[in-house]
C-alpha cells in the first residue's frame, strides 16, 4: 500500500510585511496563488521513517528528521499515537530555495498523504492546525487556489479568481536563506515606522477579475530589496523580463526566484525565451495559476 499526494508551488503576488515582533517573526499580508509547478510525495510502509527524494537539485535537500515532510508524518503520527514507519520519497520539479514554498508543498504532501495512509480521520481544521505548526507557508500548500494568508501568513481566507493568470519563473544561480532575508529586512527598516501590512483591495480585485493587466499593476513584495541587497544580480533578472514583455516581474517571496506575469501563454513562452537567452539566470519555467492544492493522485 503506498499513498501520493500532488502539492504545487506558490507565488506571493503581494507580501506586505510588518515590523518585527517580540517572538521574532512578523505579520504579513501575504497574498499567495499556487501555480503548476509541483512535487509528488509518495508514502509506504517501512520499517522506519526515511526520506529519499528525486529531481531537479534533490541534492540540495535535507534527508533527515529536518525535512518538512519527515516533521510532518512525526507530528501526525504523535498526534494520533502512531509510529511514524514510513518510507517519504519526494519527486521534486519545484524549485530548491527559490522563495516558491517546494519545502513547505512536501510538507502538506506528505501530511495529506500520511492521514490518508493511515485513515486517521482527520478534520480539514486538525490537518491545517498541523500545518500551521510545521511552517507558515504549508497551510497554503494544503489548500491551493489564491488565498490570503494573515499572522505570520498561516491563517488563511480563499480568494477568488475570475481566470488564470500565465507566469515565468526564472531560478538564480544560487539560493537565499529566508531567515536571512528577513534579518535584512529588519536592517533596512531600522528606525522607520513599519506600517501594519494591509491586502491590496486593488489587487483582490484584479484576481477575483482575472484581469492581467490589473493584477501587474497592483503586485508588490516588501521583502524585494532586502533580496536585491543581499543579491544585487537579481535587478538584472528583473529588468531581463521586463525588456521581454512581462506586465510585471519581482522577486517571489523571499526569493531568489524573479516572477513574471505575462499576458498569456503564448507571451510567457516568448519572456522565457528571452530570458534563457539573456544569460542572467540558471533556468527558466513557465506555469499557470490558480492551481489546486494537496491532491491524492495514486494509491496501491
């Protein structure tokens, strides 16, 4: 018997972010829409827990009880007093420390994919409060689609979309640590009011219109030139895509993934082009959102 679960990346089309608080971490209005760029989590019965993976960078990928989705078969199995004797094996296509949620998709893939091995019964509520505690990104791996993420973005409201919208993603040629995009943040905003983070009522709007057009001129990252501090060569990418046609580009959440939405399909398979070309970034994908979150797609 072995379960697979389907978990699709994300790109933040906006993250207003607040000031530091006490417990270190900051509120967000992180707005998240999950594109189809995905991982496969396959779980089966083993006689211990072990982690393997597969795929683009898999190497770059702990193996060992700090992986996301070994935490979660651990906390699930905790929570409903089960040995968590399972054999994960990540079939990884989203990319490794991009800003693009991959770490926190395999953890909702393989706590989807435990609770239906295991037929805990878990509510929907109980499986997105283990998410919570895992990451503030895996709520959203669970549920897909667009939603806004509120707190330290773990609490989550749908949003609709009135269409899709076609992305280009280009992956830098080395990653960047998300505590220490924040630690630039904190540096960078020292001694300034840092404003509470409010969503965009003229980007909800330009998602819940499908409108393109729109949604370029209302995405915004406040976490953007912390990344571009901490890697200057990213403004390159940026102005790349821009110089190729896209409506808008920034870094995806704390990067160094660049975003770029394009009008659609057709434009994004032209901007991706332009940027295998332009020599300022490692590789290059296209993919479409919304998409849906944590799926079962097999079991045997």
């Amino acid at each position: 018997m072995s379960v697979t679960v389907r978990v699709p990346a994300k790109v933040n089309v906006q993250l207003g972010v607040g000031a530091a608080r006490p417990d270190g971490f900051h509120d967000l209005a992180n707005v998240f829409l999950a594109v189809g760029l995905y991982d496969e989590v396959t779980v089966t019965p083993a006689d211990g827990l072990r982690v393997t993976c597969a795929g683009p960078d898999a190497g770059q990928v702990p193996l060992d009880r700090t992986n996301l989705a070994a935490r979660a078969a651990i906390v699930l199995g905790e929570r409903y007093g089960i040995e968590p004797a399972v054999h994960l094996h990540i079939a990884k296509d989203i990319p490794v420390a991009g800003g693009m949620a991959g770490g926190s998709a395999d953890g909702a893939g393989a706590l989807l994919a435990c609770d239906t091995l295991w037929g805990t019964g878990a509510s929907r509520e109980e499986l997105l409060d283990i998410c919570a505690e895992l990451g503030s990104d895996v709520p959203f791996s669970l549920v897909g689609g667009a939603a806004l993420g509120t707190g330290r973005g773990e609490k989550l409201r749908a949003l609709d979309t009135g269409g899709g919208f076609s992305w280009v993603f280009a992956m830098a040629e080395r990653g960047l640590s998300t505590p220490a995009v924040f630690r630039e943040f904190d540096r960078l905003t020292e001694g300034l009011d840092v404003p509470e983070p409010v969503a965009s009522e003229e980007l909800l709007d330009a998602l819940a219109k499908g409108d393109p057009d729109a949604l370029a001129a209302a995405v915004s990252n406040d976490l953007q030139p912390a990344a571009l501090s901490l890697f200057p060569e990213l403004a390159d990418t940026l102005a790349a895509g821009g110089a190729a046609g896209a409506l808008a580009g920034l870094v995806s959440g704390s990067g160094p993934t660049t975003a770029f939405l394009a009008r659609d399909a057709g434009s994004a398979t032209k901007i991706a082009d332009a940027l295998r070309a332009s020599g300022t970034c490692r590789t290059v994908r296209t993919a479409a959102g919304p998409a849906p979150g944590a799926t079962v797609i097999g079991g045997a």
